[in-house]
C-alpha cells in the first residue's frame, strides 16, 4: 500500500486518539484536513490562524511524536491556513506555516539544603519558598539553532555555541563569550546555545538574564541585606547566560559579585555564556581581574553576513511566516541592506505589512521604497576607508601615505586623527581599526585616540582640525 497524506494522518489520528480527551480529540483534531505529502513533510489544513496557534502551543509534542513514528526523524508538519475571501479574489486565501515543533521550556526545580532555622533562599525572580524552588530559565524557545542560519561571518561562534551545548562545562570555551555589533544575533545565539541544552541534559539548570537585570538585583539584595543570599542563589545554577556584559562597565559593585559568582562556577565545572558588543580588549571600566576571566576561554566573533547569507536568511524568515515571495525581491533587499541582521528582517517585514495593510502587491518598486526608509538611517555610519580618505584629502596626502611608516610629525597626526575617528563614527574594533590603517595593532589606536583627546586641550591648530573634520562626517 502506497503511503498517502491520509494514510499517514489516519495512523497519526490513531495516535493521538490514544493520548488525549475524547472532547479534545473532538474539537482540535477532527476537523483538521490532509491536504499533500512531500518529502517526508505533511500539509495539514486547519481552520483558523488560532487553531494553528492552539495546535502549537497545546499539542506540537504529540503531533510530534506521532509524525515521526510514521515518517522517522526527518518528519516535518506544515499547517495551512485556509481563510476566507481577502480582496474580492474568488480563491480563498491560504497560508503556509511550517511547524516549530518546539514547546516552551519548562520550569526547573532545585533542591536546596537548609542549613539554618529560617530554611527560605531568596530567588532574585521570584523569591518563593523552601526547599524546592522554582528557576524559569528565561529562555526563548523559538531563538534556537535550527533558525540561525550558518555563515562565513558566524561559523566560529555557532560551532563554538554547539560545541558547549553538547557538553556543557565540559570544553575549553569556558566561558564563551559572543561578541558582535548590533542585530547580528548575540541574543539568538546565547539562546539557542541555552534550549539545546534544555533539549540534550533536562536536568541542568540553564538561567539567562541580562546584566542590566543582573545589576538591579544585586542592587536590590544590598537594599535588603540579603547579598550573601543572592550570590548563593547564582552558585546553584549549572549554566549561566549574561546578555549585554558590557553594561557592568563603571559598576564595580556589581562586577565584584559577579567575580565571585563567576569564579564558583567555573572552578565547579559549570558553563558561563556571555555576549556583547565589544571585544574583551575593547571594553573600558570593567576590572583587570574580570577581563582576564572573560578571555579564558573562547571570544568568538559575530561579523556583517555576507550576500549568500543574507539571501539565506530571508528566505528562511518567509518560509517560517509562511509568505512567498519573488527571488528578485528578496534579492533587491538582500543587496542593499548589508548592515545587519535586525534589519533585513524589518525590511521584509515592512514589506510584507505595506502589501497587506494597503491591499498593494509586492513590486520591485514597492521594495525599492521600502529598502531606501532603512538604507537612509544606516548611510550615516561611516566606513573606514571613508574616514582614511576624508583625513587624508584635509591633509592634502595620499591613502598609502596616511598608511605609512614614517614618523614625520604631520603625517603621526594625520594617521592618529583617522584612528580617533575610526574609533568615534564606526563600531569596529581597536584591532580591526589598526589592522585597516597601517596594520597597526589595538594599543596604538588606544595610544592615538589618548594623544588627540591629550592634544585637543592644549594645541588651538589641533582643535580646529578636529573640528573642521568632525563637520566633514557630520
């Protein structure tokens, strides 16, 4: 007997019928259709958008479980959406929607030993009762793996991200530490590293704040006398995930307990995962004795995602929100919004709400209009090589000789000018700064922005350079 999408949904039905209600089965099973099979992924027609969230929220384990006894481990679901008339178009409309095939992750529970008359450990979250307490992990279960999508520009870090999660603790990138500019998928990756590890060890501990939160708990247990309490709380958890480190810069409260929280846990085996915007090297007012800690174990970095990528990610994004929509299109966009992440998905998802909100469909002109609202914001930030140029036609010389080795007076300053100003309009790093201006490493540009800071408040000539220059890039 052929394999069917009805003989496959019909055995699924047997299933489920087996697990659940009888009343359930009734409403939210019942009236679902088989619509095709293709490799190996099953269509199914449902009612209603709320159905399919139902679906996926209530049942997408089971439906799970029974797919993949019919169809094995490769097995994917796909709802389609019928709704009725949109536009005056005679078909009514569908929508496609790929199954998550994630639930959320669950609360986790900790024993915790009383050593004292007053058994209660206050938990910074929540701040409940005894002996068995309640951690939610904070986690996003749709930030995970199967949705960051591998490049030449991320390869290192989510390997790395893999690496930890299949043995947490257990590798030399302890700590891990993710660095990045903006919208480039620091927050996605710290999650996905932490749901994987939900997946493959249900029994650890995995806690993800950010150090902003982080801080404000600590502020508020000095507030209520209770520190010792709540870096013991911290010192429970198998893996922890601190989103944003660099907001400890100037806090030294904070990095203080967070020394003490840190060296616990790596000296007892557990995982530390943190990301932020800057490079270890790069991060200003944050103590030696931290920094040092943080470059223990890996910094990997998340860089710009080249064409291929972004063509990757677009794709992957409307076929997740179940939207189809011309290559050229996808295309246009990919080609022009190269600054990050974040905003190519706003880009398509502005796209995608123009052509329904206004009933218009999606054109390479509707794109064009779209794409230049965000390309308008993000000409403003400046490149390096644009900055070598500026400085360079001000000083009436040439790139290579800004570049050079020479040590004459005119051509230092001009050469350190463009390094404080790398450092000021761009987000690279003090090292990919040096590298592009001269080969240069990350101290001399520290050294250079210092000089001009220095020079600035005691040569008038210098002031004005600064000055005439800052005009040019604003």
């Amino acid at each position: 007997m052929s394999v069917t999408a009805i003989s496959v949904w019909n055995n699924c039905l047997d299933f489920i019928k087996d697990n659940i209600q009888p009343q359930a089965f009734k409403t939210w099973f019942e009236p679902i259709k088989p619509v095709k099979l293709t490799d190996k992924a099953l269509s199914i027609q449902v009612p209603s958008k709320f159905f399919y969230e139902w679906l996926e929220e209530h049942y997408v384990k089971l439906l799970k479980v029974s797919l993949t006894k019919e169809l094995g481990e490769s097995a994917k679901l796909v709802y389609i959406i019928k709704m009725e008339n949109t536009y005056g178009n005679r078909e009514p409309f569908t929508e496609k929607i790929p199954s998550s095939n994630r639930s959320t992750v669950p609360a986790q529970e900790l024993d915790v030993a009383i050593k004292s008359k007053n058994p209660q450990l206050k938990n910074p979250f929540i701040i409940p009762g005894i002996r068995n307490i309640k951690i939610e992990s904070q986690l996003n279960p749709n930030y995970n793996f199967e949705n960051f999508l591998e490049g030449d520009s991320n390869r290192l870090a989510r390997s790395a991200g893999m690496a930890v999660a299949n043995k947490p603790g257990g590798t030399s990138f302890n700590p891990l530490l993710i660095f990045g500019g903006v919208g480039l998928g620091k927050t996605h990756l710290a999650h996905a590293i932490g749901v994987e590890i939900k997946d493959k060890y249900p029994e650890r501990t995995v806690l993800y704040i950010s150090a902003e939160k982080f801080t404000q708990q600590y502020i508020e247990s000095v507030k209520k006398n209770t520190r010792n309490d709540f870096i013991h709380f911290y010192q429970l958890i198998d893996v922890l995930i601190i989103d944003d480190v660099q907001f400890l810069s100037g806090k030294s409260g904070t990095q203080d307990v967070f020394f003490h929280i840190f060296n616990h846990l790596h000296q007892n085996g557990k995982q530390v995962i943190l990301t932020s915007d800057k490079a270890p090297v790069d991060m200003q007012d944050i103590e030696q004795r931290l920094l040092s800690r943080f470059k223990w174990g890996l910094s990997a970095e998340l860089q710009n995602p080249d064409y291929e990528t972004r063509i990757s990610i677009l794709k992957n994004k409307l076929y997740r929100d179940g939207v189809e929509m011309p290559d050229d299109i996808i295309e246009y966009v990919a080609k022009h919004i190269k600054t990050n992440i974040r905003e190519l998905e706003g880009a398509i998802i502005s796209l995608i709400a123009q052509s329904s909100f206004n009933k218009k469909e999606v054109t390479l002109d509707l794109a064009q209009q779209v794409v230049e609202k965000f390309v308008k914001n993000t000409k403003r930030e400046v490149s390096i090589d644009y900055i070598q140029k500026v400085v360079s036609d001000y000083f009436e010389m040439d790139v290579a000789t800004l570049q050079s080795k020479t040590r004459k007076r005119h051509i230092v300053q001009a050469r350190q000018l463009a390094m404080f100003f790398a450092k000021k309009f761009t987000k690279a790093s003090l090292a990919s700064i040096g590298s592009q201006i001269g080969k240069r490493d990350h101290a001399t540009v520290l050294h250079a922005c210092k000089t001009v800071d220095n020079l600035a408040e005691t040569d008038k000539q210098f002031r004005k350079y600064i000055d005439d220059l800052t005009k040019k890039f604003s």
